[in-house]
C-alpha cells in the first residue's frame, strides 16, 4: 500500500501539520514541532507562512485507509 501525507486528526497542537509529517515519517512528532519552531525563527517567519500553506494543502485525515 502506498503511503499518503496527511494532516492528523488525533496527534495535532494547530492544524495536525507536524503531527501527520511524524507520522508519515515515523518520527516522534515533538521533534518535529521543535524543528519547525527553529526554522520559523531562524527565517524569521517562513516557517509560519509554510506551515500555514502546509495546514491548506495536505488533507485531513479521515480514517479513509
């Protein structure tokens, strides 16, 4: 089965974003969180403009699988 980006509807702090990324990568979604809080401030807010493009773009997941 192929595996599909999704927003995550059961580990998510905004949007589900970071949470969905974890999971489809098989990383523990904290880290995740903390990376993209690191870009955001390093880029001073291009995180936050691509995780709110990221937040439109990936659909929810609605235990559809």
């Amino acid at each position: 089965m192929k595996k599909q980006l999704f927003r995550s509807t059961t580990n998510r702090m905004l949007s589900g974003v970071c949470g969905g990324i974890g999971e489809y990568l098989d990383i523990d979604p904290t880290l995740i969180r903390l990376v993209w809080a690191i870009f955001t401030c390093v880029t001073v807010g291009a995180g936050l403009a691509a995780y709110i493009i990221a937040a439109i773009i990936i659909p929810a997941d609605n235990n559809i699988r």
